[in-house]
C-alpha cells in the first residue's frame, strides 16, 4: 500500500516556497520591463499559489496521519475505522466528494481538530502564535487576490490592521513583507518535517 510522508511534503512546500520567492524576485528586478501594476499582478498569483501549496501541505500531513495508522482518527471520530487505509480513501474521509478547504487561520486549526486531537504534535505546531500572523495575512490576501470583492477586501484590510492597500499584491510586494510572510511558513513547515516520525 502506497504510504504518505508528511517530512516529505514539508521538504516539497518549502522547495516550492523558495522557487515562488524566486519568481517574484525576478518580477521585481532592477531594470526590468515590468511596470509597478505587473509587479502587483505578480504577487497576487504568488500569494495564490503558495495559498495553494499550504492547503497541499496541510493536506497531505492529514492525509499521512490517517493512512500510516488511522487509530487515532478513530478515536476522534468515535467509530473504527481500519488501521491501513489508503491515500484516495484518507483524502475521501477529509474532503468528501468537494476539495480541500478551510475558512482562515481559525477554520484551519478546526479542521486539523477533526483529524487527530488538540494536543496532537499537528494541531500544536499550526497553533503556535509564532505563526497567527502569517495565516491570517495567507488566507485574507490570497481571498481578496482571487476573489476581489468588497468582503475579502475587508478582510484583508483587517488582517494587515487597516492599512490602505489597492490590491493583496500591491501590498505584498512592499518592505519584504511577501519574503517575511513566506519565511514564517517555512519555519512552520520545517517545524512540522521536524516533529514528524514519518
């Protein structure tokens, strides 16, 4: 049975991560053909894509808790389930028949909860307020990148504390906080390989 590896998913995440840096440092090179809107534009579909990325991460650290030995998941779920399920029956079990979603940082952390319990390694790494920040401001900009509506322009305005910003990009690309934002999740990441046994 083909078996999930979450130190393997944080190694992938954070290579990703580094490659979307990349990008963004190119779009926003000295002398470049970009204007300042195509630099928004830029980090609007960065801020998507490593949203993206986060939810793979995310997805497949449940799905590996659940897969190498769903016991515990039984015991949240007050019902038993085999001990070895595979990955499409574990992302089955999460997802339903929709994709892989969670509302912000709050909703992330309740939806952790429904896999394996509070006090799980998990649940405890994605709580630390070392990275309360950087969540909030991944869910608010990547909605008001994507959806640009008045409600996720609210919300992202709130999760920045009410500074003035056109766009999740315009707003990103400034004073290294797109950079800042991405090294808070990949110490997140490398906590999350670290504390793994698998």
């Amino acid at each position: 049975m083909r078996k999930k590896s979450i130190r393997l998913a944080a190694r992938t995440f954070n290579s990703n991560i580094d490659e979307i840096i990349s990008f963004t440092n190119r779009a926003t090179g000295a002398g470049g053909p970009l204007t300042d809107q195509d630099q928004s534009w830029c980090f609007d579909l960065a801020i998507i894509r490593v949203y993206r990325e986060f939810e793979d991460l995310i997805l497949s650290c449940l799905v590996a808790l659940i897969n190498s030995d769903a016991t515990t998941f039984s015991q949240v779920k007050g019902r038993k389930f085999p001990a070895h399920m595979n990955v499409e029956v574990c992302e089955y079990l999460i997802c339903g028949d929709g994709y892989f979603d969670f509302a912000g940082r709050d909703g992330l952390i309740k939806t952790i909860k429904k896999v394996v319990p509070a006090a799980h390694w998990l649940p405890t790494i994605v709580s630390d307020a070392a990275y309360t920040d950087a969540l909030k401001k991944l869910s608010a900009l990547r909605n008001f990148a994507a959806h640009d509506s008045a409600v996720s322009k609210k919300r992202a305005l709130d999760a920045i504390g009410g500074q003035g910003m056109s766009s999740s990009g315009a707003w990103l690309k400034r004073q290294g906080r797109f950079a800042a934002m991405c090294t808070s999740l990949k110490a997140m990441s490398t906590r999350i390989e670290a504390a793994a046994p698998y």
